[in-house]
C-alpha cells in the first residue's frame, strides 16, 4: 500500500487547529436547530448519498433526471409548505445518482490482448523506473470512443508529457475490485469516474501526436529539476525525500520502510500535500503579506490590511497547488480556503457548515465520483469533527476557560495558553475518533499515539510546509534564492523525522483492527453526532460500536479445521486454522511488484483477528512464495518458522530468518510431526537427505495436515519426480502443485489422493498460461471439485465431521457431504483456459 493509498490516510487533515481556525473561528457547542437552520448541509448530504448509489437510477437515467429538476422546483416554488424540505432532499437524491451514472458510463475497452489506443494523456507520473499516466481514450482500434484508463511504460523512448496528444498499444486487463477479505477496494474511486482498466504500453509504440502544453511542461521540468538540485545539496538522503515530498510532490524516493513508520506514527498524512499544509500555507501568507501591507501608511489609512492580503495570498495558493501535482486533498482544501480568504477580502462572515457544504457541493457537482475517494471522505470528516465534535470534547475536560476580567496580566496570558493547548489536544482527539471506522477499514489499524503526536508534530509540521512552499517558489525563481529557505527546510524535516520515529517505536502504538461493516460505521458515526450535539449517552453507542467491530472476529465459529487459499497472484499464500491456532504457509510475492504481504496477508488476518500466528512455513525459497512474508513476519509475531530441510541460504532465506525475530527456526524433513490446535501437521517431503532431487521446487515442504477425520495436501511446487515419492496418502482437499502446471499433478497423485477439492492458486492472467487446461481436467475428471483463486478470488474451506463446507470471495459456495464419483463431472471450459496449455 503506497502512495496512492497512503496520501489519503487518515489523520490526514486531521489536527489541524489550524483548520478549525480557517472554518469556523473560535470552538462553540452545535445542536440540532443550528444544522437545521443552514440551508445548505441536508440538501448537499443527499446529494452525496445520491452520488454513492449509482444504480439508483441506472433503470432509466433520463426520466430520474427528470424528476428530479421537478421536484427541485416544487420545492422551491412551495418552499413554507409542508413536504417542500423532503421534495428538495429526494431530488438531491436522484441528482446525485444521475451525475454519478453519467461519471462512471464508458466504452468498454478490449482486455487481455494488446490494442491500439488514440487519446489525451490527463495526468503523468516520471520516476526512476519508468512513467505512469491516466488516458483518455478517443479512439481503439482506429474506432471512436469515450473512456479513460490506466497505464504505465519503462524503459527508453518518448518521454509524453500531461496534456498530449498521442498514440500507443497497449496490453490491458480488467480492474474487477478486491479479490479477498479485509482487501480494501482502493479501486472503487477510480471504477467510479469510468477508469476500470489499467495496461503496460508495450515498448516502442508510444508516440506524441501533439506538443506538449507549454505551461505543463515548464511546471513538470521545474518540479523534476527541483528534486534533482534538492538531493543535491542535502547530505542525508531521507531529509531530501521528505522536502522533495513536501514542496514538489514528489515521493518515488522515499522508501516503503519511512512511509511505514509515518502511518505507524499517524502522519501519514504529512507525506502528502494535505488540506493541513494548504491551510497552514494560506493563513501564513494571509499573515505574513497583511504585516508587509500594514507598514505602508497609504494602506492602513484605506483599508484593513487583510482584505488585499487575503486576495493576494489566493494565487499564490494555487500556484503551490498546481507545482505540488495538483493533489486531490490539496485541491479540495483550496477550494474551501478560497471561499474563507474571498469572505475576508468581501468582509463577509464565513459560516463553517455552510462553507463546507458549498466545498462539497462544488465537488461532487464537478466530479460526482470524488465521493468514493478515501481521502475526500477523511478530509471531510476531518473539519466535520473540528467543527462539531472539538468543542464537546474540551468541555469534557475539567479545567475552567480564560478569564478575561482577571486583573493579572500574566496570569490571564498563562491561562489563554492553556486553553490554546487544551483546544489542540481536542481537535487532535476528535479527528482521530472520527475517523476510526474510515481508518480501520481502508488500513486495518488504529492509530493510539497518533493523536498525541500530531500534537507535538504541528508546529514543526507547519514550519516545514512553510519553508518547503517557499524553497520552491524561490527556486522556480532562481535556484540562488532558494539556499537559504532549503536549510530551514531541513532542520525541520530532520526534526520531524526524529518524532517519526519516535512515534512508530511506541509499544502497542497501533491496534489492529477489522473493518467497519456499514451498519458499524453508521452506528458509530450517530454516536458520535449525537456526542457532538450534547445528546446524552451518545457516547455510549461509540464504545459499544467500537467494541463489537473489535471482538467479532474472536467470537466467531473455530472449526476443527479450516484453509483459507489467498489470492496473492501467481504464487501461494495459505493459512491454516485449527481450534484457534494458525499456520500461514507461504505468502505470494513479486519481485520490485506489488507486495500481496502487505495488500492481501496482512488484511485478511486482521479482518480475522489474528494477531500472532502459531507457526509460519516456507515451502521453498521462490520469490512468488517468500516475498509476502518478509512483510507478514514483520508485522505479526509467530512462535516458530518452518523451512524445508537441506535448503541452501541465501539472501531471501536470510532475509527471513532475520524478520522472523525470536520466532523458533525449525527444518523440518520427512516423517516428522507438528501439532497445531486439534490438528496434526505430517511432513512428507522433503528427505533428510534430498539429494535424489534436483531442483528447488522438488525440494518443497509437502505437508499433510489432518483433523476430525479430514485432510488438507499443500504439496508447495514439488513436480512429478517428488511426487512418486512420497508416500500413499487421502486428502479430502488438495492444493495443486506448481499452480497447475504438467510438471506436477501426476495421473498417479490425483487418483491416489481421492480428493474431494483441489485448489489452484493461479494469478489472473498470469504470463506462464497457468493452470494448464488439461491438469485442471484431469483433476475433475477424478470427481473433484474444483476452486481457483485467479477465477473465484479467495477461497475458504471448513472440514469437520460432517463434510467440507466451501464458499469464494466471488460469491460461490457449496458443501460436499461424501467425495463425489470420478467421471461424474463432465469438462467445464472457463473463459481464458488455453487448450494449448503453458
């Protein structure tokens, strides 16, 4: 989980103090009547529901359109009588849901062989290892159309630049959503606003149809040469990363072990250009320029100093916007400074609910599909919390507020300090509690020193956005007058990395945590509304709600035993569960790709809870089977971890031995016996003495894992020569070997087992053909069901006395009661099956 996801974490905005300021002014109580009485909060809020559900009016898009510019106008035609403020509300409704179909309606691209495409590239992406980019797509295959997608390219070529026109072939495949429980859909957004394919441009054939827009590119090279003369000129390469971050956007350079201890610390948030940085910088400016104007006496004879300043302050804003990449929380933050400087200037009063209202109107009018994006939903959910719910929470605590007839000077000041620091403590604390259900599901982890530290961060927070914004102003001016800026930026991000650190090495810092099911997140958020408007024993839906979501997982039914088959692409991730007690072997993996540990491992077993497991095993040292479980073991402890006797060591292997930390190292080799809860673990490969083996994949740990009368065979890659040794064993569920391949899976193996089930984990599409057609044959034709995960997604099994129960991410599910008859299967051919095989 990287940039994309963690820029839009969630304490994001969150303390800001500075916020609050910018919304709302001083901390006061809410109540029921003062959301009723702001015309724009219930209609805007129906508004965005409507823009969540889509489908609402997908039957007949025009005809609800209409509908809904008819009631909008008896609304208002009949605005005092009664039923008027329900007509307003369902047409937001309907309004909404309009928008939001239009948004996600596109041709549908060709997938999974390559294609020409023809369009404009909306956005690009330059680092070390290649490009990345959204195009909008005007025509395929020389044929008209209308869609966007994803892709990304590497190596030498055409370097296409934000704007341009161009033409390329590309091999694309199709964005289905999450593949298994507890994976957060970090897709949904962009399906949303109509991108539901990504694809790599295949080498050579990019080529610009257009010059590139003369202002983009000035931006794109300054932002590029701003992070070169920054690495430059800074002697520790993780102060560069973190200014370079900060004051261009650019974050390829910091590594995924620094972006953890930020999300650990809960500031995440600080990597990305947030609304935090953008207030910060807006209200400085403000400052800072009225103080210039204040000392020219023309001026202060005139006007009131902030009203120029507020205006002045505005483009150089969105100036900072724009050099930082136009991040989307930056953006939206923008917007609602915008309005709050633009009231100043006007000498307006600027109401903090009806100002975010109108921010969010604005947005989800423009881009309906913004409502699905996480960090829309924690920016929000941020001010919301330091506007309605801060207030609450000082009040709870039992100090008095300033008095302002106290005759004492220095007292009163003591007093109005306190108070400031209280007021920041409650608007840290309150953003952190809103954003709980937010957090847990996108990340499964709760943050219990990130609002302290928040606190402590702000201020050098707030000076490092402030000398970063100014670095690259003065840079894009002359690189001369950015020196001086450059070395306050970094002391502050050598200072802000020290309280990372410090933050992220807290014991029991984090909390592990299931997602919130929506009827969770809207019981904890009326708790929450209910706090913020001084309804009694609110509070006490909050902690319920929190404490259900937490122990659920734990109360649930712990079969004898259970398999769960992950779908970590073409590799193996299986976790193993007897009575409570836990053996994840293998975790997927793809070298400098994605890693399925922390995308795929890591969700699911918070989403069940667990949180040590009893044992982790590695069937052999392969990339695509020990990659995900440097992660796992990092982050989850495990008793003991099982390796394949006579491995050979080497980087991976030492790799794993050192993040397994005190777990107990065990090689283990044929005949020998584990016991795991109610189960037993029998190892049936490979020899002690594996000589007679060749390869690594013959070399596998083949274990035998039996409970209450059933078995489960992971026989890791072991081919068709490991298999004749091994000896005679009935495995009511069989994990195929080498994914599928006709090196494994011998006639011999599949009519000895009787299996009932056998499991392929396969990736989608995945470039080795895998699983071959006739291995997947030959195992239905022995009466077996069949699972794959790169079909059904995750798959999970519970076996008991009573048979295997089955069901899929995919929404299959069955139950086998007795093994079936071999040949009562006829062939079923999937979509995407090769009859030519790898």
């Amino acid at each position: 989980m990287r940039a994309g996801v963690l820029q839009s974490d969630p304490r994001a905005a969150a303390v800001t103090v500075v916020g609050a300021a910018w919304v709302g002014g001083p901390m006061r109580d809410w109540s029921w009547n003062d959301l009723g009485i702001r015309p724009l909060v219930f209609p805007v809020l129906a508004l965005a529901i409507g823009s969540a559900v889509p489908v609402l009016v997908r039957p007949a898009p025009v005809g609800f359109a209409c509908l809904a510019t008819l009631l909008a106008t008896v609304a208002f035609m009949a605005w005092r009588r009664p039923g008027a403020h329900l007509a307003l509300l369902v047409s937001g409704v309907l309004a909404g849901s309009f928008l939001a179909s239009r948004a996600e309606r596109a041709t549908p691209l060709p997938t999974g062989t390559p294609v020409r495409l023809e369009g404009r590239l909306a956005s690009v992406d330059i680092d070390a290892r290649g490009g990345r980019g959204v195009l909008e797509v005007s025509r395929v295959d020389g044929v008209p159309a209308r869609a966007r997608t994803r892709l990304w390219w590497s190596g030498p070529g055409a370097r296409p630049w934000a704007g341009q026109r161009v033409q390329l072939r590309a091999e694309l495949r199709a964005d289905l959503g999450p593949d298994s429980w507890g994976q957060y859909d970090v897709g949904r957004a962009a399906r949303a606003r109509g991108l539901s394919t990504s694809g790599r441009v295949l080498s050579g054939s990019l080529v610009p149809l257009s010059a590139p827009e003369p202002w983009r590119r000035w931006v794109a090279e300054r932002r590029e040469r701003f992070g070169r003369w920054t690495r430059d000129r800074l002697p520790r390469a993780d102060d560069a990363a973190l200014v370079c971050a900060l004051a261009a956007g650019l974050r390829s350079e910091l590594g995924a072990e620094w972006e953890d201890r930020f999300a650990r610390s809960g500031l995440a948030h600080v990597l990305s250009v947030s609304g935090l940085h953008v207030a910060a910088l807006g209200l400085v400016l403000a400052a800072v320029i009225a103080v210039l104007l204040r000392m020219v006496p023309a001026v202060v004879r005139r006007l009131d100093a902030r009203r120029p300043a507020a205006l002045v302050a505005l483009p150089l804003v969105w100036g900072y916007v724009v050099f930082t990449g136009n991040q989307p929380p930056a953006v939206r933050s923008a917007l609602m400074l915008s309005l709050v400087l633009l009231g100043r200037a006007l000498q307006r009063h600027t109401d903090a609910l009806n100002t975010l209202a109108v921010a969010a109107g604005v947005l989800l009018v423009v881009e309906p599909a913004s409502v699905q994006d996480l960090s829309l939903q924690l920016s929000f959910t941020a001010v919301l919390a330091l506007v309605l719910l801060a207030p609450r929470l000082r009040a709870l605590v039992p100090v008095p507020s300033p008095d302002p007839l106290r005759p004492e000077r220095w007292r009163r000041g003591l007093e109005q300090v306190r108070e400031v620091l209280l007021g920041v403590c409650a608007a840290s604390a309150a953003v952190t509690l809103a954003s709980i259900p937010l957090v847990a599901s996108a990340f499964h982890r709760i943050s219990l020193v990130g609002w302290v530290v928040n606190v402590i961060a702000l201020p050098v927070a707030s000076v490092l956005t402030l000398a970063c914004a100014v670095t690259a102003g003065a840079f894009c001016l002359s690189p001369a007058l950015a020196s001086l800026p450059l070395a306050v930026a970094s002391l502050a991000a050598r200072a802000l990395l020290a309280l990372v650190s410090a933050g992220a090495a807290v014991p029991l810092g984090t909390l592990s945590s299931p997602a919130f099911p929506w009827p969770a997140t809207l019981a904890f958020a009326l708790g929450l509304l209910g706090m913020a408007l001084g309804v009694r024993r609110s509070g006490w839906l909050v902690v319920a709600t929190l404490a259900v979501v937490l122990v659920r997982p734990v109360l649930g039914p712990h079969p004898p035993l259970e398999l769960t088959a992950l779908p970590v692409g073409h590799g193996d991730a299986l976790l193993v569960s007897s009575r409570g007690a836990h053996l994840l072997v293998d975790g997927g993996g793809v070298p400098d790709g994605v890693d399925p540990g922390a995308r795929i491992v890591l969700p699911y077993l918070r989403e069940r809870g667990i949180r040590r497991l009893d044992a982790v095993a590695l069937s052999h040292p392969h990339p695509d089977h020990a990659l995900g479980l440097l992660t796992v073991l990092r982050e989850v402890p495990a008793d003991r971890l099982w390796l394949p006797a006579g491995i050979e060591r080497g980087p991976l292997v030492d790799a794993l031995l050192a993040a397994a930390g005190e777990a107990r190292v065990e090689w283990l080799a044929a005949g020998e016996r584990r016991a795991l809860g109610e189960a037993t673990v029998r190892v049936l490969s490979p020899p002690r003495d594996g000589a007679a083996l060749w390869t690594v994949n013959d070399r596998s740990l083949v274990l035998h894992v039996s409970a209450a009368g059933r078995s489960v065979l992971l026989p890791g890659d072991a081919g068709a020569a490991a298999e004749e040794a091994w000896p005679v064993v009935t495995s009511t569920v069989v994990k195929v070997p080498h994914h599928g391949s006709r090196t494994s899976s011998s006639p011999q193996l599949v009519t000895s087992s009787e299996a009932w089930l056998a499991l392929f984990s396969d990736g989608r599409g995945n470039r080795f053909r895998l699983p071959a057609p006739d291995v997947v044959e030959r195992w239905r034709a022995s009466g077996a069901e069949v699972l794959r995960t790169d079909v059904d997604g995750a798959i999970r099994l519970s076996l008991d006395e009573a048979g295997v129960r089955w069901e899929t991410f995919r929404g299959r599910a069955g139950r086998l009661a007795i093994r079936p008859l071999a040949g009562a299967r006829p062939p079923v051919h999937r979509p995407g099956d090769d009859p030519r095989g790898p």
